[in-house]
C-alpha cells in the first residue's frame, strides 16, 4: 500500500493498480491475490472463512447499534467510529464460549466490554463530563434513569473554547442481533447556561419495551452549544460533543 503524491488524485483501477482516498488520504495498491472461489472453498482457507463470517456479525452489529443511537449520533463528530466499533464487537465474539468459531455472536459473547465505549475519540464523556452520574436500568419495566448530582457546569464539564450553552443526552436500546432490529428511546435535558451557576440535581429518564428478553446498552452524552444573536449553534458542528456506552444489560 502506497500513498499518493501530487496536485492529481486518482479514484479506481488501471491496470493492476488500485486508487482509492481514505481517512488517512489518497492511497495506491496493486491488485492481486489469491481467487474468490479458492477461499470460499479450499479446507485450507477454513480459518479465513470463520474470520471473514465473524467479522461480517461484527459489521452487523455495530451497524444496527449505530442505528440504535441515531438520533443521539448525529450529534457526534467523529468518521472512524465505524471501524473502532467493529474492532471492540470483534472483542465481544471472540469471548462467546457457546458457539462454534466463525458462528460466534454478539449476544453470546462477554458483552460488558462495550461498556465505556467512546462514541467520539475528540471528546469521550470520561474527559468532558466529570460531575457524578448514576445510570439505572430496570429490566422488568424497561425504564432507563441517569441520575445527574447537583455541579456547576463550567467546574463540572470541560467545554471547548467558544462554548456558552450545553446539553446533556441519555439514550436506551434493546438489541436483536439476530433479526437485526432495536427499540431505543432518548431524551435530552434542557439547554444549560455553560456559566458558574449551580444546577439542581436531576434525572433523564428514557424507556424501552418492558421486559425485553435482548440485551440492552445506555448511553450518556454532553453537547456543546454556542450562542449568537439568541440563537443555538452546535459549536463546530459537533466536533467534540461526547457520546459513551454506559450501561450494558445482558439477560
């Protein structure tokens, strides 16, 4: 693999040379390697296809929990969340001691290595948001609460530069890794002056279905806002808003 140089960038293939543009630039490789059909069916390639299949569940998964947190997501800034996702959930199913390897899931593998997973490498919760928080899932009722202590938001939050306003953000989701379906529900606190005034304790609450037989993850947020002329911008479009997993519930 070799990076592109020039004022040109190239996209797609000449000859026996790919060009493609990743996050780390425009970069070059020369095709080759071994045939499809060969590693899809050679014995000797059995390891590559149980790789290649738990890789693939991985993907899956951490699709349908990006979708899970959409709504909360798309106040995050951060374009390499896919991929370190997929390498935590590679975690997950190798610890799964039920199935055979390359038949391992999410939902049968240690899934409590999610927990503290940082949505936003630019701005994770545990460097951002250091007042006390209590997250509490009931399982029977389906009632997701964080409970946030009594601070004073500019002592509590490290806010980046130009903040005048933040937001705090709770959200719960069940996970059917096999069907590929979720229930999730969010809820965000008011907008709070980013100023040294102390706030009263409160609680987010969000639900989802009672009872639920899936496994289930919270999460909790800090947005960043700033304001102009009475009005409320995502302060660099989100760059450093943070968004961590905090909660993990397996039944």
């Amino acid at each position: 693999m070799a990076k592109q140089k020039g004022i040109l960038k190239l996209k797609g293939t000449m000859g026996d040379v790919t060009y493609y543009r990743t996050a780390d630039g425009y970069m070059a490789r020369e095709k080759g390697g071994i045939e499809k059909s060969r590693i899809m069916n050679d014995p000797a390639f059995k390891r590559t296809r149980e790789n290649g299949q738990e890789f693939g569940t991985a993907g899956k998964g951490g699709q349908l929990i990006r979708k899970s947190q959409r709504i909360l997501l798309r106040q995050v800034g951060d374009n390499r969340v896919t991929g370190r996702l997929v390498q935590q959930l590679m975690r997950v199913i190798k610890s799964d001691a039920v199935n055979e390897r390359g038949l391992r899931t999410v939902q049968d593998g240690d899934m409590s290595q999610l927990q503290g997973f940082e949505f936003n490498q630019k701005g994770k919760l545990t460097t951002v948001f250091f007042t006390g928080f209590t997250p509490t899932f009931d399982r029977p009722s389906g009632a997701y609460d964080v409970d946030v202590a009594e601070f004073v938001p500019n002592e509590a939050i490290d806010a980046p530069r130009g903040t005048t306003h933040i937001q705090l953000s709770a959200g719960v989701s069940t996970l059917d890794f096999g069907a590929r379906k979720f229930e999730e529900g969010h809820i965000l606190s008011p907008i709070i002056p980013y100023d040294n005034q102390t706030q009263a304790a409160f609680t987010l609450n969000s639900t989802v279905p009672a009872a639920s037989t899936f496994p289930v993850i919270g999460v909790v947020g800090v947005s960043f806002f700033q304001e102009v002329n009475g009005q409320m911008y995502p302060l660099r479009n989100g760059v450093f808003n943070a968004l961590s997993i905090v909660t993990v519930d397996q039944p």
